[in-house]
C-alpha cells in the first residue's frame, strides 16, 4: 500500500511541476510588443494616417490607412516605411503596393518588418520600390584578382584545417 500511495505523491508532483514550468515557459516566450509612438509622415497628397505600431526586439508591423484627397485615379504607388534605431541609423525599408487608387478612396494598409531594435519610423509614398544598398565586399574587387585570390584562401584554409 505503501509504494502505491508513493507512487500517487510522486504523479501529482509531476503534474503539478508540469504546469508550472509550462506556464513560466509561455510567460517568457510571449512576445512583448510595445507601440512605438515615434513616427513621421512625408507628403499630404494622398493622406497617410497611422493607426498602430508596435514592434518588438526583434520584429514588429505598422498599420495605417491611405486616402486619395486628389480628383485623379492613381494607378500604382507603394506605401514605404523607413525604419531606424534609437541612434538614428537607418536599418532597412518595407514597402506595400497599392494600385487603381481612385479618387476619394481609402485603403488599408499593414506592413510587417524584420529588423532589430526600431525606434523610428518614417512614412511615405513612393512611384517606385527600390532595393537597400547592402555593402558589397567583393564589388571592390576585380574579377582576376578574385579568381586568383579565393582558390589561394582556401587552400589556406584547408592548411590550417586539416592535420
């Protein structure tokens, strides 16, 4: 009788524990938005108004709606958000694309982003989507120095690699 009233101890232990720790574990993995409030909008023709935005470390969304206050149908522009840290430097640009806008209309928009730690975001509407210029480290490179250098860096490599 004695092992048996062991046993049940010992099982409820374990539910119990199991609870606890998979509810201390859904605490620490909820994602924390917080709503960024720093925000600023480029042009008044179309009408951009934010409506929410927050993000966390790691990632976050900007939502907001854009009105046609001219006469002409606009048939493609792209709502684009800059985004930059606490320091200022900017991180990054997302784009949605917006087409046959007509007059008087108002639409939607909801951009997610993936980009460390934004502090900052500025608005706007642009004709066209461009790419970020990303450093290139082997753009400054011609391409018979590049051929000749990379077998002789990998060769090295495997010197030091191998015994």
């Amino acid at each position: 009788m004695g092992t048996l009233k062991k046993f049940w101890k010992y099982f409820l232990l374990f539910i119990v524990m199991f609870v606890i720790i998979g509810g201390l574990t859904s605490l620490a993995m909820r994602e924390n938005f917080k709503e960024i409030a720093n925000y600023k909008i480029i042009g008044t023709s179309p009408i951009i108004t934010v409506t929410k935005s927050e993000a966390t470390n790691t990632h976050g969304y900007i939502k907001g709606t854009v009105t046609n206050n001219t006469e002409n149908i606009i048939p493609l522009k792209y709502v684009k958000i800059n985004l930059y840290d606490k320091d200022e430097i900017y991180l990054g640009s997302e784009y949605q694309e917006i087409k046959n806008f007509y007059p008087k209309e108002t639409i939607n928009f909801n951009i997610n982003y993936r980009y460390n730690n934004v502090d900052k975001i500025v608005v706007g509407l642009t004709d066209e989507k461009t790419k970020d210029e990303i450093y290139n480290f082997f753009s400054d490179i011609e391409d018979d120095e590049l051929a000749i250098a990379l077998p002789i860096a990998g060769l090295l490599v495997l010197y030091t690699v191998l015994p």
